[in-house]
C-alpha cells in the first residue's frame, strides 16, 4: 500500500538517506564554512555512516525499532549538540505507539511533529532562527495537512515546504551556534542544519516515489 512503509522499506529508506548524507559531506561542509566551523558535512557524513553499520548489523522487529536504531547512531557518533538534535527526528519517529511492522502518513506526520517539539525544547530555538527547525517545522506542518494522503504526496508537500524553509533562512540572522557571532553577517547565507533537513525530507520523498511508482 502507497500509504504504508514496512519494517524493510524503513530500513532501506534511511540506508539510502545515510548514502546520500555521506555523497553530500563536501557540500554542506561548504555550506557551513560561510557562517560556522565547516565540520557539518562531516558530523552529518559520521552520523549517517553509524546508521549504515547498526541497521546492517541489527535485526528489526518493528518500524519503531528502525527509527530508533538510527537516532541512538546517530546521536552516540555525532555527540554534542548536533548529535542531539538531529537523532531527535528518528527518536520521535522511534517512540511512535504502538510498535508496528508497518508505519502510515498520520503516525509518520505525529512523530515529526513529536520531534519539532522535542528539538524546540532542547535546542531552544523557533522558528526564524536560523536553524533545522526552519525547515523541519514548515515540513511537519505539510505533512499533517496531508495525513490523509499517500506519502508520495504527504512527502513531496514536505519536500517542498523544507526547501521553501531553508531558502527564508537566507534572510535571517543566526541566533545560535558559532554563527550568531556574526550577527547581520550572517545575512545572505542558508543554514547548513536546515538543508540537511531539506535533505533527508527530500531523500524520503525520492525513496517513496520510487518504491510506489
């Protein structure tokens, strides 16, 4: 079913997720020189590579599982802040009840929504600061408008919605991170948390349009 993904499907899904990440290490790496450290690319490229080894070493027994698999990863091999935050969309997703061998577009929209409430409280950011959140949170309102959808089309209005979010952060000014330091410098450049945001959500929607077509 179009509107269903299977212990197998979420598995291969963020296996494809990781591979990009990894591709895409460079660039947002230079993404991230404009108003950071430089070393997004690389955390997202470690963390990705820490999915890859536990969801091919792991059994499953659930979706719930999958996703939670791939937080702990990734949180336990990015460490830090960014470690945190970035597991937080797969540790929702993994809390999601009950435990299933399938996931449909409402459960899937409620855990990403379970997961800009739980970054909002742990990074302390909002939106139009300059932050995954300004993607992540314009995806998880698309998706809960389209909960009733395939999630072909559920994830292509949050692909969409991502993207639109991570081009608005051109226009902010950094708040957080070694960024805020440059204040209206800052101005101009997208933020690197958010286009990999933009990315995984868009990743997703090339994995399901291809697993249904």
């Amino acid at each position: 079913m179009c509107n269903q993904l299977t212990i197998q499907q979420v598995k291969d899904m963020l296996l494809h997720i990781a591979d990009v990440l990894i591709q895409k290490e460079d660039e947002l790496g230079e993404i991230d020189r404009h108003i950071g450290d430089g070393d997004h690319g690389t955390g997202m490229a470690t963390g990705a590579r820490a999915i890859q080894k536990e969801l091919k070493e792991q059994e499953s027994t659930s979706v719930n599982q999958v996703f939670r698999q791939s937080g702990i990863a990734m949180m336990e091999s990015m460490g830090g802040a960014s470690g945190v935050l970035f597991s937080s969309l797969f540790l929702a997703l993994g809390k999601i009840e009950p435990e299933a061998p399938e996931i449909d577009v409402a459960s899937f929209s409620d855990g990403v929504s379970q997961a800009v409430k739980d970054i909002k409280i742990r990074g302390r950011a909002g939106l139009g600061d300059k932050t995954m959140l300004d993607a992540l949170e314009p995806a998880s309102v698309a998706l809960i408008e389209n909960k009733n959808s395939t999630f072909v089309e559920a994830l292509a209005a949050a692909k969409s919605a991502a993207q639109q979010g991570v081009e608005n952060t051109k226009g902010y000014v950094a708040k957080f991170g070694r960024a805020k330091f440059l204040g209206e410098r800052s101005l101009g450049y997208q933020d690197p948390g958010a286009t990999s945001i933009a990315m995984i959500i868009n990743e997703m929607y090339q994995f399901v349009k291809e697993e249904f077509k």
